[in-house]
C-alpha cells in the first residue's frame, strides 16, 4: 500500500511505503500522510476478526495498511504492545451504561489515557520501520501534548534503541497530574519542557515549526539525527486506533447486543481529530457506523464547523476541565478534507487557515461531511452536571472528556430517539482528572488535585489505577521552561 501527502497535488504524485511514511511523520510539503485507497472488509473478515483476541485482531487490521510488515511481525509487536503487563485488565473495555448505551473505555493503559493504544505499539512500528528503510541516523521524537500525548509518548519511547523524545507541553494547560506524569517519566533518552505562557496550539505551532526549519534539519543531519513526531499527525499513531473500533462492533455481536450488518453509532470526544478520524476509517472500511458525533468542550470549533461549513480558529481560547480538547486547530481535519474532496481543495483550505485563520468548505463537500458527521459541544457547568448524573444515575464514573462525550451521545438520541445503540468512547481514567470529578459529583470545592485522588477514591469506593499511584511517588526530574518562540533552544544546549 502506498501512502500519499495530503497537500500533494501534483499529477505525478510522490508516494511513500508504511515505513517510510511512518519515519517521516509529516510530509516534507508540511501535509499528512495517508493511504492511497482504503482497504475494505466484508462479513467473511469480519467473522474471521471476531474469532480472535485483540492482538490478533489488530495484527490482522494493521496488516492491511501496513503491508511492508508481515502478519508474524504485526502479531509480535501487538503482543508486546497490548500485554497483560500494560493492559491488566484487557485492551479493548466495552461496558454497558444502560439499554443501548455502550462505553469503549480505552484508558486501562499504562498512562490512564487512550492514547496508550496507540503509544504503546508505535514506537514499536517505529523502531522496525526505521531497520526496513534503512535508516541509521537517531531519530529525535518531538512532541506537543495537550496533556495525555505527552506522558503516553513518553513511556511508549521510554529505552526505544536509537531513538530521542522531547515532549512539549504548555506550562498552564495540563492538569496537575499530568504535569506530574510528565515530570517525573523515567529513562535516560527522554526531555520535557514545559512552554510558558503559551497554549497547546502554540506549542503544536513550535513543534511544526522546527519540523520545517531547513537550518536545524541540515544541523541535525550532520550530527546524525533526524527529527519525527510522535503526535496524531503520524500515521503509525492513527492506524492502531482504527482497530478498536472494529474490535468493539465485534464484541458487541459476541455479546449477542447487535448482529453483524447492524448500525452502531459513535461518539468521541475530540481534540486533534484524530481519534474520530479513526472511526471514520473503519467506517469506510466497511464497518456499520451509522453516526460519527464529534463531542467538543467549550472550545467547539469543531461543533461550529459542523455547523455551517466554516472552521475559524479565530476565537477565545479556554482552559478547561478536559484540557485533551483544548485546541483549537484539529491537526486531522486535514485527512478528513483529503479523504472528501482530495489534494487541491484541502491544499487551498489549509493556505487559508494558515494565512487567515480561517476557511469555508465547499457546499459540496460540506454535505458529504454532513452525511457522516454531527457536532455537539458541552460547557464547563454542562460537563461537571453530566459526571455528577451519570455518577449517581448509572453508577458510572466518568472523567471529564468522557463526560463531554456522554453529553453529546445523549443530546443526539434525545434528538433522533433511541433506535440505533450507541457506542462512547471513554478516553481517560476519572482519576486523572481526579478534583475536577470529585467536585462534580460531590458540588464542593475542588480540593488540591493530589489529595483529590484519595477523596475521590474515598467517596466511590473505587481504586486508584496502580499507574498514577506510582505517579504521585516518584520524583520530579524536569523542571526547564522556554517560550514558545524559543522552544527551539532546546537544539543548542
Ligand atoms: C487526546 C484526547 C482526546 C482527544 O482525542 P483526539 O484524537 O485528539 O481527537 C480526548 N480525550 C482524552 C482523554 C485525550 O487524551
């Protein structure tokens, strides 16, 4: 399979292997890569799929977008990436909230958040595309995290032979948890900077930015380095997450909820766009997906472009309780725009945002994206009241993104009824977020975010996951700030 840039519009197209588009991250045309066509699966696969544990679902869905690696190789990355070890309680959680309405909990990883599925087994891709194409050179990972990017990266790249990361992330703009995470990662090929003053878009920026300074790459080639990213804008980062929604449809056929050609509609919380991306993927692989809903917080660009065809990052930026979402540029919009009206038109799109910050789709393709997709957005007063009902409703204990989500999914049935069930994705442990919960159900003052835990785990009589239990023992071993205009002095120490 051939992959392509997304701002490629030239009539000789230049194409890339996996591996290669994998090492690169970016396009050197500053577009994505994706995959020429996408594969499809029929009901034959699908019974083939349903068969098979996790690993062997993802090594068979990988190998379908990855075909310089063999289904052998895939298998063993994706044991080592989705082991009992990293995942104790399974990778793939789909539970039932009530009739119809079904979480996708992705957060039993080693950093609490969903983007473990994914971090766990790219580096992996990584490491073995970088011996496929020959590659010698150190790649140094560079990475802006709103948050959960950062630590999940962090610990994916932790003691990866041959390779650096740098993580990035704006010093007001995590959770003090996370911040913690962070801080205190183990591993001697790992640095992490916090960017003062600066949002997740301005480190997002800083990072692209060095990604296209020629000065810096010549500098670092001569030293033998070569620099990648670790963000969704990776397609090794996006292809693991097509397979859990897969899995997920599988599950609930196993369990008897749907039969195999029945509609399931999906909400996700959204920030990059790349985990909805995903769905949308596995949607046109063939999977059932009636609905794609896009869940915002109070930043709902996204809701607003669904909403008339005009995406404009020109607007106030908050800091919210799900700071994952707190962006304002959704970096995989760009594949979505490839994927409905090809090379030029998102090529135009794309020069627009960057130039005015702004653009407006084509009716055209507004429509078809109107065809998969719906937004909905919930406010800070909004998320803390749906925690606090799901909590004492259901007895389900949700964090703040997932929260968002569970808002947008029950806004959509109460719209179109209750039909189809519904899939939500549930992105990260409710103890991450652990003041912002407690004082959500409980209507007190958010006490500090470290006792929180222990108060939260008091109040529910739930555990708190044995990852961040670790967290709040360890020690802080990076301390160093720069601004986002200087982000990149961290090439001249
Ligand atoms: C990253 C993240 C999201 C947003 O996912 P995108 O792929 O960026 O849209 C939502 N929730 C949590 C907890 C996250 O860490």
């Amino acid at each position: 399979m051939r992959y392509v840039s997304t701002r490629d519009t030239k009539k000789n197209k230049t194409y890339v292997t996996p591996s290669e588009a994998i090492c690169r991250g970016l396009a050197p045309d500053g577009g994505l890569y994706v995959p020429e066509t996408i594969p499809t699966l029929d009901e034959e696969n699908f019974r083939h799929i349903s068969a098979l544990d996790y690993v062997g679902r993802a090594a068979y869905v990988l190998s379908m977008f990855l075909d310089d690696f063999s289904e052998e190789e895939l298998l063993t990355l994706c044991r080592e990436a989705y082991s009992e070890e990293n995942f104790p309680d399974g990778a793939e959680v789909t539970t039932t909230i009530k009739d119809g309405v079904f979480v996708l909990e992705l957060w039993h990883g080693p950093t609490c958040a969903f983007k473990d599925m994914a971090l766990q087994l790219m580096p992996r891709l990584f490491s073995a595309a970088l011996k496929k194409i020959g590659e010698t050179k150190t790649a140094h990972i560079l990475v802006a995290t709103s948050g959960d990017t950062g630590k999940a990266a962090l610990e994916g790249y932790r003691g990866v032979p041959g390779v650096k990361i740098t993580v990035f992330y704006p010093e007001n703009g995590v959770s003090d948890i996370q911040k913690l995470q962070m801080t205190t990662q183990a591993g001697e090929n790992v640095d992490v900077v916090a960017v003062r003053g600066g949002n997740f878009d301005d480190a997002q920026s800083g990072v692209k930015r060095i990604f296209a300074d020629s000065a810096i790459n010549r500098r670092l080639a001569d030293a033998g380095v070569f620099l990648s990213s670790a963000n969704s804008i990776n397609w090794g980062r996006l292809a693991p997450q097509i397979v859990y929604y897969i899995s997920a449809y599988c599950t609930l056929c196993g369990r008897g909820v749907i039969k195999y050609g029945d509609t399931l509609n999906v909400t996700v919380p959204t920030g990059n766009f790349g985990n909805i991306l995903a769905c949308f993927i596995a949607k046109k692989m063939g999977l059932p997906i009636g609905s794609l809903i896009c869940a915002s917080n109070q930043n709902h660009v996204l809701t607003d472009f669904l909403a008339t065809g005009k995406y404009s990052k020109n607007r106030e930026f908050y800091l919210t309780m799900s700071p994952s979402m707190d962006i304002l540029i959704s970096s995989n919009l760009e594949r979505l725009l490839y994927f409905i009206a090809g090379a030029d038109e998102t090529c135009g799109y794309m020069s627009q945002l960057a130039g005015t910050g702004e653009y407006t789709v084509s009716s055209e393709t507004y429509g078809a994206i109107r065809r998969d997709f719906v937004g909905y957005f919930a406010n800070e007063s909004v998320t803390a009241e749906t925690i606090r009902q799901f909590y004492h409703e259901y007895g389900f204990l949700s964090d703040p993104h997932t929260a968002v989500a569970l808002h947008a999914a029950q806004s959509f049935i109460g719209e179109r009824g209750v039909e189809v069930p519904m899939l939500v994705c549930g992105t990260a442990s409710p103890f991450k977020f652990a003041a912002d919960v407690y004082s959500s159900i409980t209507g007190c003052e958010k006490p500090d975010s470290i006792s929180a835990l222990g108060m939260l785990s008091e109040l529910t009589g739930r555990e708190i996951p044995m990852p961040l239990q670790r967290t709040l023992s360890a020690k802080v071993r990076f301390e160093r700030s720069v601004c986002p205009d200087e982000m990149e002095s961290i090439f001249s120490l």
